[in-house]
C-alpha cells in the first residue's frame, strides 16, 4: 500500500512538471500569457521549484537550459524584448 502510495505521489509530481513543460512549449508556440500561464511564473518554476519535483534531481537544470533554447528559438531577436523586461 505504502509503495502504491508513493508511486502515485511520484506520478503526480512529474505530472506537473510535465504540465509545466508543456505550458512553456505552447507559449513558445504562440499561446497568449495568462496569470494561469505565463514565462515569468514558469521560469520561477524551473529556476527554484522543479527540482523538488523530480526524483532525479539532477535533471532540472537541463530540463530548463532546453526550454530556455527552445524560447531563443522560437522568439529570436525578440527575446531581447523578454529579457529586457524580465519574463
């Protein structure tokens, strides 16, 4: 019961960080920012939170270095815009 208990918590944990990587891509992609989604809560996320989400912790950091390049790709020259404004 206790194993279940913990396979389902480990689950839903990377369900979110899932979400969360799916939620970055979709605005990469064109979706309009919301207060639900949005570059500057996600990036809070993957710089201080996701680690606490995943079992390996150790694969945050390239988790959020492929999303950042992804976000330079998609924006281009106009990421200097995001930067700029810090989001």
């Amino acid at each position: 019961m206790i194993i279940d208990q913990d396979r389902a918590l480990e689950n839903v944990m990377t369900a979110v960080v899932e979400q969360a990587v799916n939620d970055w891509r979709a605005l990469c992609n064109g979706a309009p920012e919301t207060s639900d989604r949005n570059f500057r809560e996600l990036t809070h996320f993957f710089k201080h939170d996701c680690i606490a989400y995943l079992k390996d912790q150790t694969v945050a950091p390239g988790i959020y270095a492929k999303l950042k390049s992804e976000r330079e790709e998609a924006y281009g020259n106009n990421l200097l815009y995001f930067q700029k404004f810090g989001t």
